[in-house]
C-alpha cells in the first residue's frame, strides 16, 4: 500500500501544499493559484484538498501532515528582537503580537479545523531544513553541500549543510537580523518596487547601472572572516519594524527612495543613479554568496552545491557561483521561495522522520491543476465561446501564430510548480521580431519596458544560441540561472537578450515537455531558430493562470491574439461581448 | 474514495491542543537560553488564551470586553 | 414574494457626500473599487467554473467579464486622478493586488453558498453596487471623466441585477417561491452578521492592543534591559545548534 506525506508552509509568503507518494511528489500548488490572490500566505486550504483528490485519497489515509517551520521558535525570535529594539518597537510589538496571539502560535489548532487533520498527524520541520530538504532531495546529488539563503526563517537567515546519505548536517548558520535576503529587500523597498515581488527588478535594473556605490553598501552589509557576514543595524530597520525595511542613516547614505509607481528611465538622470545602486547591491550579493559557497566547500570538501532560500531565486548570482565559485555542479530549487518549504518539509519528514530511502522525487514543471481535453471542449461550447479544434494540429497552427508575429497563451497540461511559467502556462511569441518586446510589455503585461523576456530554447538548440556555463545545463531547465545570448544572435532577438547580453534562458528538453519541445522546433522550422518568448500566462499583479477560465478572461483583458487551451484554439475576436455593452 | 472534507476538532481538544502549544512555549523559554523572560511569555499566553477564548465566542465578544 | 430593488438611503447619500470630498479621497475610493471589483470578479469566474447547471455559466461568465472589466476602469481612473492631483501613487500602484491574506484560506464564494443562495447575493449585492456606483455618479460634476466611466459600469450593473432577478423569479415561478425567498433572507442575514463580525473584531482588535500597549508600557522595560544586556546580534557564520532530539521527536514539537 503507498504512503502518502502532505507537507505545507503557510503564514508567511506564499503558501502551498506539495503531497508525496512514497516520495515521489503527486500533486504540488501554492495556494495562489487557487485563490487568486498573488503570493497569497493564507493557509493552503485549497491547495491541500485539490492534492488529496488528485491522489484520490482523503486526509485519513495522510501519514504526516508537515508544517515547514517551528513556529514557537519564529515567535521566540519575534519578541527577543523586539525586546532588544525598545523603546521604539512598540507598532511593532502591537502588530505582530496581536496577530501571533491571535493567529500564528495557534497554527496547530488551525492545521487541525481548516485542513482538517488530526493533532497526531501533524510534524513541524524547520524553516530551512526545509528548504535545504527541498534542493538535496530534488537534486541529481548523492552527496552534496547545501546553502539555504533568504529574509528569516526562524532565527537563521542563512545556512549551510551537508546532504548525504544520512541526511542532512547543519553546519553553521548566519542568525537574525543580519540577513542577505533582508538586505535585498531594503534595496528593492528603497528603488521603489514591492517587496518579496519585486526583486526581480531589482536584479534586471542592475544590468543597466554600473557598481559605484559598492562601497556605500558594504557600509550597510560587510563580509566576515571565514565566509559570513553581517548587517550594520544602523541602517536597517527590519527588526524593529514591520513596515520599514531601512533607516533614516540609510537614506542620508544613498538619498531619496524612489517613488513607487513613478516612470523610470534607467538609461539616464536619477534612473541611472538608481540603476547603479542596484547594480552594487547585486555585486556585493554576488560577493557575500561566493564567500559563503568558498566556506562551504572548503567544509565540506564537495564539488556539487544545492541552493534555496528566496535569495536562490537570483539567477544572476547563480550563474557568477557556478562560474567563480568552486563548485562543479549546481542545482537550485525552482520553488525556492517558502512554497518550497512545504515540498522540503515533506521530503524531510519522508526521508529523516520516517527513515525511508532517497527516491527520484519526479519533480518535473507540470504539478498542478489539470484539464481534460473533454472538458475544456464542453466548458467552451457552453460558454458559447466559439473555437477551433485543433487537436492534431495545435503545434502547427501555434507555431504559424508566432511565426506570423501573433502572440499566443499556450495552455496545455498540468499548472507550473515554481514561479516560472515553464511552457505549460505561458505566453509565447517570436523572439526576432524587433517591437515584440514593447508590444509585450506595454499592451500584455504591463510590465516595466526595462525588462526583458525570457527565451525557451530546445535543448538541441541552445548552445548554438546562448552560452551557459558548463553544469548550468540542469538549472536552466527550470530557469534559475542565466546564460549569454551569442553575440551573433543577440540583434537578431532582441525582445530577449538583456541590455548586458544576457538572457534567462529556458532549456526544453522532449523528454520532459515533448508537446512544448515539438512547439518551439515548429517555430525553428518556420522562423529559422528555435527560440520562442516566453512569459508567465497572467495578467500584471495576478498570479498566473491556472483554469480555462482565467485564462479566457486573460484573453478578453489584454490584447493577446489567441489562446491554446488543450486542444482549442479562441481567437480574441470569438469571445462573447460583455454584458450590457 | 472516503469524504475529504475537514472535521473540525471539538471545543475539549481545541482546548486542549492550544494548553499543548502553551506547555511547549514556557517549554522553550524554560529550558532554552533566555529563562528570564518565562514571566512574559507566561503573560502574554495567558492574553493569547483570553483572545483565543474570546474569538470562539466572536459574536458575543463585544458584550464581554466591558467587563474584562 | 416581491423583488423590488432596493435604493440608496438618505444616509449613505449624506455620507457619501462628505467622504468624497475628503482629499485624495476620490484616488484612494477608486482604487478601492478596483479591489472590490477584483473580487467580485473572481467569485464570479469560480461560480462559472463550479456552477452544476450549464444554462448560468455563460451568465456569471459574461458578469465576471464585466467586474475585470470595473477594475482595469477603476484602476486607470485611480491612477489618472493620483497623477493628476499629484498624489502618491504608492498604494495605487498595487491595486492589482488582493490584500486580504487573512490566516484562514477560504472556499470559494459559491461553494459556500450554494447555487440559490449565491444567485440571491449576487442580486443583493450588485444592487447595493449598483446604488453606491449611482451616488458617486452624481457627485462628478467636475469630474465628467469620472461620471462618465460610473455612468457605464452602472449601465452594467442594471444587467447583473436583471439577470439574477429574473433567475430568482424563474425559480419562484418553479414552485420554490419560499426556498427563494429564504434564501434572500439568510443572504440579509448573513451580510447583517458579518458586519456584527467586523464590528466584533475590529472591538476585539482595539482592545487588544490597549492591552498589547499597557504590557509594552508598564512591563516589558525589565526584559528589555535583560534583552539589550545579553542579546548579541552576533554576525557572521556561527556553528548550527546541535539537537540531540532524535528525528521522530523533533518532529512532533513546535520548538
Ligand atoms: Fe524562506
Ligand atoms: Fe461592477
Ligand atoms: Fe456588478
């Protein structure tokens, strides 16, 4: 009989239940995609249930259900750091001791009454045990260093391991409040973009500004001897508040914080001055990341490494790590954001709690909601939207779309387990054509005109088109590292090959997606290359699509040309007209 | 396949797992590096439990903070 | 059994008055809307998707299409007049944002409902939309902008109501006039005990952090003394805290 283990993290970031079946995971979904509401960090209720029914079980059947962290000890490291800030910490204080007293301490009741588990079911791993849980088990490694790197856990912020086949060794650990990912965050706070959300900006600024002010930021975060390092408290503010991440000192060292919302031109004036900042920020990053990688090999004497932690979610350090750092082989968690913890956390309790042998955890990029063709059929026919049956021929009529510069969602499958949009819920179009970027941005995602796009590339194809660096291959399958266009290539694609050259390549191999892979050589036939863009299937500020539904709304709401949903095509022009109008 | 809806846990164990996650805290603070502040902990608990007990009790809630 | 729409109140006109002149009020309103909207838009594509009975997922499809629509209409109302007024567009800019991440998680509107129930909210609350959309109409005058796009999402609305309203009849008409009709009141009831909710809670809160602030005030100066004597904020790299609880046990505590 199979064994099942539900594991989930909540309350934080994003939250999410990821369900495994004698280690292999069979369902995984952060509760965004259910809900709707972006980064949503309420309880997985949903999430949770949706993963029972794809396995067919109910909760009774469930042998642990794991939290992903001690929240008795989050709530330790809350009060002391609150103690130590007084007297000025009191909105502090009112805030998060009304919510813990209220809500977080009592997680294992609410695990109880909204998941509906039984007190004798639950298990608690640590915060980054569990991500560091997540990269070793999900990873090729037999043995492997781990660096988990984020805001805060429980106490620690940072945190290196070694994975064999004992399991996972705590090695040593950088605590609260000094904190890579904190620090980040300041910086993302202060050039004026939404924490924990727009830190990608932050990274895709950099390219455009030039490190000047690295000194300025080693004022706010200095390296350490033997590999850590540590924030100067004077210029932050995250431990003696919840809404400020930095300090008057911080703004008397760098100036004005950018306005949210307010145009930036990072090529010129103050957009300049702010792409240099974050230019720094992303170098000294780089720098902290390849000491503690330094450390952690000279520890462990390894030559593989496994990254999570939100901070793994940088793709730009990734690719300096593995290029000057000292090891040979890479794999990052693609969900290592805290909906990863909930995949760690099982994993963990799988392995180390219940003491059962490493097995291929089949993480691949489609774990979350499916439609059947038949269904996608009948709910079209009765929403009276008019399509195409495409059936046999969905990779052809996709790939004359994109050829004929139309920009398509391409729906297929089972829903992307991680924040990237991995080619089943995506929005594709030609890479070549030289408005695609703009049109993108501008009328699709409203998104920053700064940023790039992502190319998905055949695995055959990519290194004739971009440069990765050796045992890069496997992470940017799932895009968590970057690669360099090919300087005779990049005119040719410049919707996505970033201002430095870069691109965040996406490497399709058949054997994982065929459909997509069969998708993109299409488009090689017709266009000359085998490289589509490709971006995450929402809206701006929605979380991306999971349902037929959202996706035609999608549709409806920005000027894409048409949709790909299972076996139909609709065209923009065959949506109903809305209601009175 | 057997019904997945939740079944709440009754008032009794509701209780009774919030004095668990309690005996774990003063557990924590006792036995850990900072003993000096059980006092607090202990007081804060006990505000955690009087608001745990008032939330269950939501709807007459507003009738009851006069007299607390 | 009557079906009559409701109308705005004196009150809510009167206070509508007022608030609206608040300053940056209108920005910040608009952008609430956006929110609500949002909302709304969601439940409606959930109830699209869950509805059993085919002949209504056109229906709340087409509605859910025209609430997106609201909030995009909101949304750039929000921002042109914060830009206009030369206001901060710091919470503008995430009005694509749902905020209520509350600790909960919850179904979807329509599974807690229930089909008939749903059908009787939607007709309730789009008409107290559709009431309140109504009122700010008629305080646009320096505004045509503004009164114009209300005056189109009213028109909109007039279509949610319809359509929901003609759905209770049919039913009513099916020999379920009192299933209807119920169904209507425990919609009025529960939006009557949810306020009674918030209002709860928002007592609850308040008290609370009186309390939360006496601790703070009175007791906590000790600790706080003890805490800045002996915390080190230590940086660096330091060894990982052995635990000797074997893994099983780990596992069960919270600490
Ligand atoms: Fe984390
Ligand atoms: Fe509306
Ligand atoms: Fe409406």
């Amino acid at each position: 009989m199979s064994r099942y283990v539900l594991g989930v993290s909540a309350l934080y970031h994003e939250s999410a239940a990821v369900l495994l079946r004698d280690g292999v995971v069979v369902a995984a979904s952060s509760e965004e995609r259910f809900s709707r509401q972006k980064q949503d960090s309420a309880l997985p209720v949903r999430a949770s249930r949706w993963c029972l029914e794809q396995a067919g079980i109910s909760m009774a059947d469930v042998e642990a259900v794991v939290y992903y962290e001690k929240p008795l000890r989050k709530f330790e490291r809350i009060l002391v750091s609150q103690l130590t800030g007084f007297p000025s910490t009191l909105p502090a204080f009112q805030r998060t001791a009304l919510t813990w007293l209220t809500d977080k301490l009592w997680v294992r009741n609410a695990l109880c009454k909204e998941l509906g588990a039984r007190p004798s079911q639950l298990m608690f791993s640590e915060h980054h045990l569990s991500h560091a849980a997540s990269a070793f088990y999900c990873s090729p490694f037999e043995r492997a260093a781990v660096l988990t790197v984020d805001g805060v856990g429980e106490w620690a912020t940072t945190s290196l391991w070694q994975g064999d086949e004992h399991g996972l060794k705590p090695l040593s650990e950088v605590r609260f409040p000094h904190s890579l990912g904190l620090t980040y965050s300041a910086f993302t706070a202060f050039l004026g973009f939404r924490v924990n959300n727009g830190e990608y900006k932050v990274m895709g600024l950099a390219s455009y500004g030039e490190p000047r002010h690295v000194d300025k930021v080693e004022k706010v975060l200095q390296g350490v001897d033997g590999g850590g390092f540590q924030n100067d408290t004077r210029y932050v503010a995250w431990h003696k508040s919840t809404v400020r991440s930095y300090s008057g000192a911080f703004e008397q060292l760098f100036g004005a914080p950018r306005q949210p919302g307010t145009p930036l031109d990072p090529r010129q004036g103050e957009g300049k001055h702010y792409a240099d900042i974050a230019a720094s920020v992303q170098v000294v990053l780089e720098e902290r990341l390849l000491a503690l990688a330094e450390r952690l090999h000279a520890d462990t004497g390894l030559d593989a490494l496994c990254m999570a932690g939100g901070v793994a979610l940088n793709v730009v350090a990734n690719r300096r790590l593995l290029r000057d750092g000292p090891f040979a082989h890479l794999y990052v968690q693609p969900a290592s954001g805290d909906a990863g913890g909930a995949l760690g956390a099982a994993q963990w309790a799988w392995h180390e709690v219940l003491g059962q042998p490493r097995v291929d955890p089949g993480l691949t990029p489609g774990l979350g909601r499916d439609w059947p063709d038949d269904r996608v059929r009948t709910l079209l026919d009765e929403l009276n939207v008019r399509f195409d049956d495409v059936a046999d021929d969905r990779i052809e009529r996709a790939a004359d779309d994109i050829a004929a510069g139309k920009v398509i969602g391409w729906f297929q499958g089972r829903c992307e387990w991680g924040p990237r949009a991995l080619g089943h819920r995506s929005i594709l179009a030609d890479p070549s054509r030289p408005d695609m970027q703009d049109r993108v941005n501008k009328v699709i995602k409203l998104r920053e005109p700064f940023r790039p796009f992502a190319p998905s590339v055949t695995a055959e194809a990519a290194d004739t088109y971009f440069d990765v660096p050796p045992g890069g291959e496997g992470p940017a399958e799932w895009m968590t590292i970057i690669g360099d266009t090919r300087e005779e290539h990049r005119e040719a694609m410049p919707a996505i090959t970033h201002v430095d050259g870069t691109a965040r390549l996406h490497r399709v191999r058949r054997e994982v997606n065929p459909r997509y892979h069969a998708l993109i050589e299409a488009v090689g036939a017709r266009t000359g290359r085998p490289v589509v863009l490709n971006t995450s299937f929402n809206l701006k500020g929605d979380p991306i699509v999971s349902s037929p539904v959202h996706a035609l709304s999608t549709l409806q709401s920005c000027e894409m040309d048409a949709v790909y949903l299972g076996p139909c095509r609709v065209a923009r022009g065959q949506l109903p007209r809305g209601g009175a109008s | 396949m057997s019904d997945p809806t939740p079944t709440p846990p009754g008032r009794v164990e509701d209780v009774g797992m919030r004095l668990g996650t309690l005996g774990q805290l003063l557990r924590l603070f006792g036995r850990g590096k900072r003993p000096w502040l059980l006092p607090l902990v202990l007081l804060l608990s006990v505000l955690g439990l009087v608001l745990a007990g008032l939330q269950a009790v939501q709807y007459v809630a507003p009738f009851i903070y006069p007299l607390l | 059994m009557r079906f009559a729409d409701i109308r705005p109140g004196p009150v809510l006109v009167g206070v509508s008055h007022i608030v609206w002149r608040l300053p940056g009020r209108p920005a910040t309103k608009m952008a609430e809307f956006a929110h609500t909207e949002l909302g709304s838009g969601h439940d409606m594509l959930e109830a699209c998707e869950l509805t059993p009975r085919p002949e209504m997922r056109p229906l709340y499809f087409l509605h859910a299409l025209d609430e997106l629509r609201h909030s995009r209409m909101f949304r750039e109302r929000a921002r042109a007049l914060a830009i206009e007024r030369s206001r901060t567009q710091a919470v503008l800019d995430d009005s694509g944002y749902l905020h209520s991440h509350g600790i909960r998680g919850s179904d979807p509107l329509f599974t807690e409902l229930g089909e008939l129930d749903f059908l009787a909210f939607v007709w309730l609350h789009e008409q107290r939309g559709a009431a309140q959309f109504g009122i700010y109409a008629g305080l646009m005058d320096e505004d045509p902008a503004s009164r114009e796009m209300f005056a189109r999402i009213e028109k909109d609305e007039r279509f949610h109501i319809a359509y929901s309203r003609k759905e209770l009849e049919r039913l009513a008409a099916q020999g379920q006039a009192s299933a209807v009709s119920a169904a209507v009141w425990r919609i009025r009831w529960r939006r009557f005990k949810q306020g009674w909710l918030r209002f709860s809670r928002l007592i609850g809160d308040t008290m609370a952090k009186l309390w939360l602030t006496v601790i703070y005030v009175v007791g906590i100066t000790p600790f706080a003394l003890i805490a800045k004597l002996t915390e080190r904020e230590q940086g660096g790299l330091v060894p990982a805290e052995v635990d000797d609880r074997p893994a099983a046990q780990r596992a069960l505590e919270q600490l």
